[in-house]
C-alpha cells in the first residue's frame, strides 16, 4: 500500500523503544490478532486514542459491542509515543484567523470542547481507575526571543476575553524565579488548563477499560481491504475479516487513505521527534533553575516542547525529518541533542537515555477532521489533531461514538466538523512541507533563536 514516508515507519514490528515502552509497556495479553471471519454492529479502525475511545463510550455508554482493529500492537502508534501533553488546543490557526473563517460563536465552541476534552481525560482516569502519571497544573508557553513576549500578551487576553480562561503573565525575571532560565526565556504565558501524563498508561488504561466493558480489541489487525457487500462493509485482515454495519476510522497519522476513496490526500502525516535525558541531579537542575512540572511549548514556528518527567527525566521534543528511514531517524537525534544543549546549556553534556519519532497528523485547513461522510453515513471519521491529540483525541472518539449512533452533526463545532479539502497534488505533499519546515525555520533564525 502506498505510503508518503520511507517504509521504514510503517514496519508495525519493530518496538519503538520509547521511555514509555521502557517505564510502562503495554501487556498484549487479551488483544491478539483476528483470525476468523467475524461480525459486528461497528468496527473501529485504529486503535490508539481515538478509537479505543469511541470503542469505550459505544460499549459503557450505548450499550453497542464494537471491534477495534489496529495496524501494529495496541499502543504501538501516535497515542504510545507522544510527549504527554494534555493541552490545548488542536489546530494551528490563530484565534484571529479561527474567527474569521468560522465566527466568534464556533470558535468559542471549539475552545470549548478542548476544555472539555481535558477534562474528559481527567474524568476517564477517575471513572475508569486509570493511572497515568497526572503532572502539573495548566501548560506554559515560553517567549523564545524579546519581541515574542508581546504576541504572549495579546493571546493571553484573548484567551481570558473570549473563552474565560485563566492566563498568568510572568516576566522573564518572573518566571526565573517560577519556572527556569535558559538562552531562550523571555517570558512565559501560563494557561491553568491542562496537565502531562504518560501517554501509553493513558492508552494501556483506554483499552483495558474498553475491553472490561464488552469491546473486542484486535492488535497486529492491519485492514488491507475494505468494500461493500451488500448493506455491510468488509474489512479484510491477513487473518480473517470482519463484517460491520457501521465503521469508524480512527487512524491519524497513520490513515492508509487508499483504503477508501473519501480519505485520499486529506491527511498530512508530519513527524515529530522525542529524545529523554537520564534523570537530572538537584545540581544539575538547579543551573538552569528548573522548578516547574507543566507541559511547556516555546513561541518558534518550528517550536519545541518539552517537560520533566516525575522521575527527573528531562523529554524535549521538535518537529523534523521529511524521510521517515532508520538514517534520517539517527541525523534527527543528533541535532536534537544538539539544539538541547544550546537551549538549555547546563545540560549539554547530559547523556540521552532514549530517543524515538513518529507522526502527529495536520489537515490542509489546520483544524480537525470529524464527522460522517456525506454520501455514506455508516462511515465516521476523526483525525487531524495538529500534535494535540492527547485531549483532543479521546473527546473525538466520545464524540464519533454519538454520531455513529445518530447524533446530529451540528454536535460538532464547525471548526472541526466534516472532511477537510484535499491537498492538491497530494502525491507532493511531502515536498510542501519540506519547503514550510525551511521557511519556518529560516524566519526563527532571522528573527532570532
């Protein structure tokens, strides 16, 4: 099946060799592969966060059996290896732009449901007894340069004017008394929203849920086929085939668009790197003066993101590498190490204890993708979280839950709502990213940082 990135990111079995997997892997007991021919009122395509979701809500919520197929081991996607942060928000138009393009009262709905969504994720821990390492108090954007703190400024009155936020602004003084100091602090903007987690005890805890309340989760279940028999779909694996009702697809990143002709060149895989520290010492903490356990992003187009682990690990993380082979994932870690230590240059010589990628997933609007197909309305889908699919994720499969079921697509605010338009030329996409990513990143280093 044709992929965008080298077929070394689609080899579905080899580990990732994450942090997560090595603190917390995922016991695959109870999720084998299908390996019959079976039958469903809905199957779920994808089993990460969007999907083990939606299987959890159709079963705890709907009382509705689904089966969830996944490409790889359960967790072994986006939902396993991400950084962990539980965050707003999933799109990457600004407010200005979001509201000019869908008004002030869908925006206002969207940013909404991202709050809710954080708060689902909370909710889905308590109910479902879900530990999954809940950290810090909001999330912080750092000003990476002097003039980015103003542009702080105005969002975090946006962000208190329009959607009831609560925002602090803390001088670069300021937040080096509250957060740390490093070559690229000027200031930071907290948001009291959000949190960091570990994403594969999230995804772990998902699926043990889901399966305890009736669902049927089949890893190592890649779908090579899907066609219509008469009022059913068919969806072939190489071990069996299951015949539903009603499909959901819920793959992100990873979406075989060849699968079916609606999903062809509407996402755009981009990938993002992760490399973790050995656990920090108080010393070494102490010179760059680091007190803060909040997700936290910096202002740069090609922005960083990085927090500190419970156990002192320090992860950082980039976007990057438009290849997708076992080379260009060994080039990206080195200049990450690099770009590490001149950010935060007390811990330049700090050895890394892991490192690992994998892709976030964007739409050419720059908004999610959710809802049903117009022509088919047995097929639901939910993608496109723009590096925010902690939250954003496991609210969507709720939420494709109640539309498989009948729920009204006006559920969905309009900023997220339907299938987004194609990339034109979609065979090139990569190449339009390639040339955003050196734009990008020539305008951090004119601008500064």
């Amino acid at each position: 099946m044709q992929r965008l990135y080298h077929q070394d990111l689609y080899d579905f079995a080899r580990p990732v060799e994450s942090y997560w997997e090595a603190s917390a892997p995922l016991a695959q007991a109870g999720y084998g592969p299908l390996e019959d021919d079976a039958r469903c009122d809905v199957a779920v395509i994808g089993g990460g966060y969007t999907g083990l979701s939606a299987a959890l809500h159709l079963a705890r919520d709907h009382g509705i059996e689904a089966r969830v197929l996944e490409a790889g081991p359960i967790g072994w996607g986006a939902s396993g290896r991400n950084g962990g942060h539980c965050t707003l928000a999933a799109s990457k138009l600004s407010i200005e732009q979001m509201i000019g393009r869908y008004g002030e009262a869908e925006t206002k709905r969207f940013f909404a449901s991202q709050r809710e969504a954080i708060e689902l994720v909370d909710a889905i821990g308590h109910d479902e007894a879900i530990d999954f390492d809940r950290q810090g108090d909001g999330n912080l954007e750092v000003a990476h340069r002097p003039a980015a703190f103003a542009e702080l400024q105005a969002g975090a009155e946006a962000l208190q004017r329009l959607f009831g936020l609560p925002t602090r602004l803390m001088t670069r003084e300021a937040f080096a008394e509250q957060g740390y100091d490093s070559r690229e602090q000027f200031g930071a903007l907290h948001v009291g929203v959000g949190f960091g987690l570990h994403p594969l005890k999230l995804a772990a805890g998902l699926a043990e849920a889901a399966r305890r309340r009736g669902a049927r989760i089949h890893g190592r279940s890649a779908v090579r086929a899907w066609h219509r028999e008469g009022g059913r779909h068919r969806l072939v694996t190489a071990g069996g085939s299951l015949q539903a009702e009603r499909v959901i697809l819920a793959t992100n990143g990873f979406t075989p668009e060849q699968l079916h002709p609606a999903f062809v060149g509407r996402p755009l895989p981009a990938l993002s790197n992760i490399v973790t520290t050995r656990p920090l010492t108080a010393e070494e903490l102490a010179a760059q003066r680091w007190q803060n356990e909040c997700p936290t992003t910096n202002t740069r187009d090609m922005l960083f993101y990085y927090r500190l682990l419970p156990d002192r690990r320090f992860l950082f993380g980039a976007r990057g590498d438009t290849r997708g082979d076992l080379g260009s994932a060994g080039r990206m870690r080195d200049w990450m190490v690099r770009r590490l230590g001149e950010v935060f240059p007390a811990w330049r010589e700090v050895p890394i204890s892991h490192a690992w990628r994998g892709p976030i997933c964007m739409t050419r609007r720059l908004t999610p993708a959710l809802g049903r197909l117009e022509d088919e309305p047995s097929v639901a889908f939910g993608f496109g979280y723009h590096g925010n699919g902690v939250n954003s994720a496991p609210w969507s499969g709720m939420m494709l839950a109640r539309l498989i079921t009948g729920a009204p697509l006006d559920e969905v605010p309009a900023v997220m709502r339907g299938l987004p338009p194609r990339f034109p030329l979609p065979a090139l996409r990569l190449w339009a990213l390639r040339a955003a990513y050196l734009y990008y990143r020539l305008r951090d280093d004119v601008l500064g940082g």
